[in-house]
C-alpha cells in the first residue's frame, strides 16, 4: 500500500455558517482553531451538536468553510482539488455505508473510482490492510450487507485505508457498537497509527474511547475549541466549566457504548 | 382515404351524450356520487375538442407554417408546465432544465419521424405534424416526470452512499451513477410495457383511428411501428437530459453534494 507519510493539520480562524429551515442563518462553527501534529492519534470531544460533524466535512471538503482556512501539511486545502485532496484525507462517516456486493466489492470501490486496477483477494497490499484491520480473510466472499455493524465499521475502515491517506478523520466510531467492540476498534486505531505513520483524527462523544486511545485531545462546544492539549492532562486538568461538566456527566460518558 | 368514413352528424352526438346523462341519473338515483363531476368534465370535454377542431379546420386552411409553430410550442409550454405540476420535489433550475430537455428530445424526434423518415410536403402539413407531435409530447411528457420526480427521490435517499463515495474519492458523476440509473429506468418503464403488450392488451388509438378512418390496417400498422419507436427515442432522449443536466444541480463544482436546507 503506498501512501502519503503522516499529514499535519491546521484549522485557522474557521467558521461555517448554514441556514435553517426558516432560511436565517444558524452559525455551526465560530472561529474553530486547531493543530494537529503528524503522525498522533488526536481526538476532538464534545456534546452531540456541537460542530464536530461539520468540522469534518470541511477537512476533506465536502463542504467549504464560510470563513477561516485549514491547512494539510501547509497547504492551503481551498486550493488543492477535491479528487487529490480526499486521496490524502480518508474520512469515514457515522453510519458505514456498504455498496451491495462482497466485502472484496467494496474494498475494490476506491480503485474503480479511480479508474485504476482493483487488487485482487490475494494481493499483498490489500491482505496487510485486512490483518491491520483484524477482518479475517474469509469474510472476503461475504455479502458486506450480512455482516455485523462493528464488521461493516471495520470494512469501511479497510476501504478508506487502501486508499492510501496521510490523515484519517472518523465522525463518532463507536457510536454503534458496544463496549468491548468499541475498545477493539480503538486499540486498532492506535496500531494503525503507530504502524503506518499515520495521522488520525476522531470526532467523538465517546470520552472512554478518547481517554483510552488518544495522544492529543481538544474540546469542541458550540462551535468552538475551548480547550486543547494532551489527552492526559486535558482530561485530568479540565479548566473550563463547560468542559469539567461535560467530563462529569454521565449521560455523554456512557452515550458512545449504547447500541442505538 | 376519407370517403370511407361515415358521417356522425349533431343529431347523432346528442344521442350518444343520453348515454353520459343515463349513467349520471344512475348515479343520482342509487346515491352513489360522482354525477357531478361526470357531467362538468364531459362538458368541458365537448366544449375543448369543438375549440381543438375549429381551430385545427382554420390552420389547415390557413395553411401556413407559422400557425403550426406557434401550436406546437403552446403545447411544449403546456407539457412543460403539466410535468413542473406533477413533480412536487423539484430539483434546482428546474424549469430550465426540463424545458431544454424536452425540446431537444421531442423536436429531435418530431423532426425525424417528419421530415426525414415520412418527408412531408410541405414540411409544415399541420394534417401530420400538430398529432405525431402531440403524440411524442405527451409520452415524454410522462417521462420527463418520472425522471425528474426519481432523481430528485433517488437523490436524497441515496445521500450516505453518494457522500460515502464522494469520501472515496468518487467524482460526482461515478457518485450518482446508480441514482441515475434507476430514475432513467423508472422513466422508461411506461414506453417498455406499452411496446411489449402492444397489440395484444389493446389496440393503440393512433392505429384504430387510422383504421376507422379507411387506411390499410397493414399501412396503419407501420405507422404504429413508427410512432412507437420515435416515442421512445423521445422518452429515452428527454429524460436522458433531465437526468444529466439535473444530476449536476446537485453538486457543486468541487464535487460536493449540496446541502438541503
């Protein structure tokens, strides 16, 4: 698998404003700064609405913020095309979405988009992507619809990896799994990111998750980052209300190892 | 050709319009409803095709191309407008988008089947081209709905896959190839099952008119085999660029997919 070496990642001053179903305008994120090293498993947490879906969606440009800029590894991301960014940027929705078919069918997507020639279930690159992802081989033949929401989680997280990217932006992982498959994911997440070199960064409410896996960590409330810094002494040491209160409640805490 | 036909005179019409009254007083009498509506809309029809054939009986002897022209675009307009009332999802610039694509797919198809394939003489004989173009413009009229109305459906139920394929590096087109495909092929089912029980289930009203009217039914049934094909190319033509056209208001140009707001 060839791919981009760890990217880093700098979001200035961004802000993103859409309109409501009353048609006024409704403001997501107001003025979200955030670096990111290469090469380290970060994590931005925070309360379900608080703008970590649509800070995603504006690093790999599926939208465009309506201000600020963000930068991957110093480059300004307006200016890169879209196709070539998202080849450097592999984000991987909520929900996985599996294409009917195998499980090799999906995997194969990412090259047919590309126009390039799909590897073939015996090919070494793809066999090393699947071991990193702990899905068995045979599961290759498999319908990808029949299999289990932490599989189809996995597959999607195979598919986005055989694209090759320097930078992985997740949106809630564990949001539909339970709490010992949320775990798994998690230690694969870090192999990942110490095998491959690669940069991942996730959007989670899933503060278990976060405290168990992450190097560097950020606080992201009602469109803005509040806090910011390693994961162990922004989790040990909250200073601001928000984010103390946040850490102590329950309900979010638990939130990410409820099926739902 | 027409002296074959035998005369329907008024006399006649007011005895065929006791069988609407008899059916209307059936309904009264057993309360079963609808009388009203039967009576309103088998006037409206009366009073619409009088006004059709007059004016038809003054351009055929007007004989003119202008006249010819300015009904079949009236009728375009009219299609245009039947299909922007059918389909309550509307994509953006809508009316634009239909508008091209019905005039490119049914003025291509009017303008082969007339000129080209039966050449007639003078191009413009109002006897042929206001009911062939009648015919294409209805059938892509119904196309042009259900193109539009799917994708529109498609699209948004398709949205995780699209935006999953998009996050794969898919350019907007490989992203909606399969939302494409199956408004163009709900839009082509009607022509399909028409063409396939065609003269078992019934008899098409263009051949049985051309019938009654003294053809050859051997002659009529080539017109029947004529019409059929150029309707689908129109249908196919039509709908194919509702469905490019409309396929890429959904994007922008940096291959996202817009947002509903």
């Amino acid at each position: 698998m060839k791919g981009f070496a760890g990217e880093t990642l700098s979001i200035e001053e961004v802000c993103q404003t859409r309109l409501d179903v009353h048609g006024r305008a409704v403001a997501i994120l107001r003025g979200v700064n955030l670096k990111m090293p290469a090469a380290c498993l970060m994590a931005v947490v925070g309360p379900s609405g608080g703008g970590k879906s649509t800070l995603l969606r504006l690093i790999n440009r599926l939208e465009d913020p309506s201000s600020g800029r963000i930068l991957l590894s110093g480059i300004n991301i307006a200016t890169l095309d879209p196709l070539q960014l998202r080849r450097r940027v592999g984000v991987m929705l909520q929900v996985p979405f599996m294409y009917e078919g195998t499980v090799l069918d999906n995997l194969q997507k990412v090259f047919f988009f590309r126009s390039e020639t799909a590897p073939v279930a015996t090919d070494s690159g793809l066999l090393q992507v699947l071991e990193l992802c702990q899905l068995p081989v045979d599961l290759l033949a498999r319908q990808a619809r029949s299999l289990s929401l932490g599989q189809q989680q996995r597959v999607s997280l195979a598919r986005t990896l055989l694209a090759g990217p320097g930078l992985l932006v997740l949106d809630e992982p564990t949001s539909a799994l339970d709490r010992p498959t949320a775990d798994q994911l998690g230690r694969t997440l870090q192999d990942i990111c110490r095998q491959r070199q690669l940069s991942i960064l996730m959007m989670t409410h899933d503060l278990r998750l976060a405290q168990r896996v992450a190097d560097y960590a950020a606080f992201l409330d009602q469109g803005r980052i509040l806090e910011t810094g390693e994961a162990a002494s922004l989790f040990n040491n909250p200073r601001s209300e928000s984010l103390k209160n946040f850490l102590a409640s329950p309900a979010d805490a638990l939130e990410g190892s409820h099926v739902r | 050709m027409s002296g074959s036909v035998i005369d329907l005179s008024m006399i006649d019409l007011v005895l065929v319009y006791g069988l609407v009254l008899i059916s209307a007083s059936l309904a009264r009498f057993n309360r079963i409803g609808q009388e009203r509506d039967l009576l309103w809309s088998s006037l409206r029809m009366i009073v619409q095709l009088l006004m059709v054939g007059y004016l038809l009986k003054m351009i055929f002897t007007i004989a003119s191309p202008l006249p010819v022209l300015l009904i079949l675009l009236i009728m375009g307009g009219f299609a245009v407008h039947a299909v922007g009332a059918r389909v309550k999802e509307k994509m953006p610039g809508f009316y634009r988008i239909v508008g091209m694509a019905m005039f490119t797919g049914c003025g291509g198809a009017t303008f082969f089947l007339c000129i080209l394939v039966i050449g007639l003489t003078p191009w413009y004989d109002p006897r042929y081209l206001i009911p062939l173009t009648g015919m294409i413009i209805g059938n892509s009229m119904t196309g042009a709905s259900l193109a539009a109305e799917r994708l529109t459906a498609e699209m948004t139920e398709r949205h995780q896959e699209i935006e999953t394929s998009l996050c794969l590096g898919a350019t907007s087109r490989q992203a909606s190839a399969e939302a494409v495909r199956s408004a163009f092929r709900a839009a082509l089912i009607p022509s399909i099952n028409a063409m396939a029980t065609m003269g078992i289930v019934f008899l098409p009203g263009m051949m049985t008119g051309q019938i009654l009217s003294g053809t050859e039914p051997l002659l009529a049934v080539r017109y029947q085999i004529a019409i059929m094909c150029v309707i689908t190319a129109s249908v196919a033509v039509t709908s194919f660029f509702i469905l490019l056209l409309g396929c890429r208001s959904f994007f922008t140009s940096s291959h996202q997919l817009r947002i509903k707001q």
